[in-house]
C-alpha cells in the first residue's frame, strides 16, 4: 500500500543564514506539539522541506493539514504520495493518486525535481512520460505550462519518490518564541485579537493583559476576551492572561481628573500596570491594537502621552490599517463574529462627551495631580487573576 506524507516548505526561513536552524527547529518542535494528538509521526528534515511521517494506520490526515495550515513558519504544505524510485511505479500510482484533484480542473502541467541524480530518467523525461499517462487517464485535460490550474510534481529523494498536487498556503511568518515574548492588552472588540494575531506571526510568544471592571463590565465580557484569545492560540500556541481589577481606578479617574482627560489618563494606568505585569513575566514589549485617528484616544498626540508612561517599547501592529483592512483579518482568524457580541469592556466606562484629543507636554501629568498613582496601581496589581487559554 502506498504511504503518505505531509511535505512542509519553510519560506521565509531560508533567509535566516546562519541562524536557520535555529528558526527551523523551533518550527519542527511546535510541529510535533500540535500534532501528537492526531496520532504517532515523525518528522524529519532535509534541505529546505519537512517531511510529516505518520507512523500509525490510524493518523488523522485531515486534523493535521488543518492545524499544519495555522503554525507558524511554514510558507506552504502539502499531502503527497511516496513510492519506490522506479518510473513505472510512478506511472502506475499518480493517476489514481491525483483523481480527486485532477478530476477538479482543467489544466495541468507537470514538473520533476531530480534530487537523487542517479535516477534513470532526466527531469525533462519525467515530465513527458508522467504528462502522456495523466492525459490517458484524464481526456479532459489539457497542459498549459504558462497558467495551469494545477501543478503536479514529483521529487525524486533519497528515500523515494513523491508525488503531489498543488501546494496549499500555509500561515508564513515566523516560528513562535523565535522574536522573544511579548503582552497584548486584550478588549473585546475587533482590533485587539487582530494585534495579537499579526505579532505572534512574527514569531512572538504571547502573553495577555485584559482590565475588568465589574460590575460596569460582566462575566460575559470576560468570558469573550477567553474566547478571542482561544481564537489566536489556534495560530501562537497557548497563551496565559492577566486579569487586572479596574474598578477602583476608573471610579477614582471619575472623582478625581477633569472629564475630557478620562480617556487618556485611563490609557495612562493601563499602560503603567500592564508595563509592570509584562516586565515580571519576562515581556519585552506591549502589543495593543491601535489605529491612528480610528478613535480620540488614537491620535498620535495621545498615544505619545500614553507611551510615555511605559517602560517596555509599544507595538502596534495596525497603526497604518484602516478599518476594513482589520476587519478582513479578523474574519480569516474566526475572531469577528465573537468580537460584535455586545458585551461591553472597561474601555467603554466612563467614556467622556468630549475627549481630549491634542494633549500637550505636562497636560496629563497635572490632569493626575489629585490621583495617588502608586497606591493604585500596586492594589491592581496585587489583585489579578490569571487564566490560561489554548
């Protein structure tokens, strides 16, 4: 019986020099994390293709190509069948092999790559013999070698030949925990989650930070951000969150700061605790889902005033998306439809009529004159409840 393999291409890893293995080998390990619960593998590695090998009859295919498709690291993927180096073999087993995707499209073309040279047959004559016996055995195909529907390759390899259709893209990006580690501060709306999702693709662990402030926010809000974050661990692996008590501060930023400051003084705090709760996790970045003018609290004046209060650099990348950019990746991640549940986040407590927009040096330091910033902030802290999510 003809045995099957999932064939992995690593892209942009290639560019890595001498670092490549490195990236490569944190790709193979979360490989073999994600996929042992479909069944028993190998997973090898040569030149710059990843063989999957199951190494159980029963080996859920199906499972693995579509976890294969959200890890990290690998630029394309595909299933293929492996048979001896021997051309009728080769001749015999592709069409069966190829039908369900052959008996799809129209056009076709064929390619070898002879890696093993010792092979009888040219690249030039695999293509020609295994082109003629496709055409027999599909009449309504035609070979168009410029824009064919689909490619069909055979890799002549060391341990035998393979044979696949097209290749399938994968996530691309870079290994997860190869950049480091880094915090997102995680709302429920549709930005966030999106952030979170772009920053684990070049390849940073993550690490989440959500404010709660109950009972202006409900159980619901935070049982959706769990929810969100479950959605982007399906593509960075599991992730730990720190639910930070808001309250407290909110209501004294109520009591205390001129209304159009609520906004950008809140911002403030957030920024302050989630730098702290990021640094003791060995975080070296905050990741947050702003647009630049999308909302008040956007502006470069206000995110310049609420950077200045972190300690850790503030990625954010969406700065330069509009909102249908966002949107469109929030839908490829399964996050927006959980996003537009209508359960609101601290964010939304509080929210002055007019918000100050152009903050000046020195405005927001004297709008927290009356707050007793420390004392806050260590309760807040001293308070969180942490969860974990995959």
């Amino acid at each position: 019986m003809m045995k099957e393999v999932i064939l992995i291409k690593d892209g942009e890893l290639a560019l890595k020099g001498l670092n490549r293995s490195v990236f490569e080998g944190k790709m193979i390990s979360t490989i073999k994390r994600r996929l042992k619960k479909y069944g028993e593998f190998s997973v090898t590695r040569s030149q710059s293709t990843v063989y999957i090998e199951p190494q159980s009859e029963d080996f859920d295919f199906s499972g693995a190509l579509d976890d294969v498709g959200r890890i990290f690291g690998i630029a394309a993927f595909c299933r293929a069948g492996v048979c001896q180096k021997d051309m009728d073999e080769i001749l015999g087993i592709a069409p069966g092999y190829l039908k369900e995707t052959l008996c799809a499209v129209k056009t076709f073309k064929v390619e070898a790559k002879r890696a093993d040279k010792k092979f009888p047959f040219t690249s030039p004559q695999i293509c020609e013999e295994l082109g003629g016996k496709l055409l027999e055995a599909y009449p309504h195909l035609t070979v168009n070698v410029h824009s064919p529907d689909v490619v069909i390759t055979v890799e002549i390899r060391e341990k035998g030949a393979y044979i696949r259709g097209g290749q399938i893209k994968g996530a691309g990006g870079l290994p997860t925990g190869t950049s480091g580690k880094a915090a997102v501060l995680i709302s429920g709306g549709i930005d966030s989650p999106v952030a979170a999702y772009l920053m684990a693709k070049r390849g940073l662990t993550l690490f989440a930070i959500h404010f709660a402030s109950p009972p202006y926010t409900s159980v619901r809000a935070e049982a959706k951000v769990k929810t969100l974050l479950s959605k982007v661990a399906r593509y960075s692996g599991p992730i730990n969150l720190a639910i930070v008590p808001f309250t407290e501060i909110q209501e004294e930023i109520g009591r205390r700061c001129p209304e159009d400051y609520f906004t950008l003084v809140m911002r403030r705090m957030m920024m302050r605790i989630s730098s702290r709760v990021a640094a003791n996790e060995g975080c070296l970045g905050l990741i947050t889902g702003e647009s630049l003018g999308q909302v008040a609290s956007q502006t470069i004046h206000a995110l310049g005033a609420t950077d200045s209060v972190s300690d850790l650099p503030v990625l954010r990348p969406l700065i330069g998306m509009d909102k249908e950019e966002i949107v469109v990746i929030s839908k490829k991640i399964d996050a927006f439809e959980t996003s537009i549940l209508p359960y609101e986040d601290c964010c939304t407590v509080f929210t002055p009529r007019h918000p100050h927009t152009r903050p000046k040096p020195g405005q927001c330091e004297a709008a927290e004159k009356d707050l007793d910033i420390e004392p806050l902030i260590e309760k807040a802290i001293s308070g969180i409840q942490y969860s974990f999510i995959e």
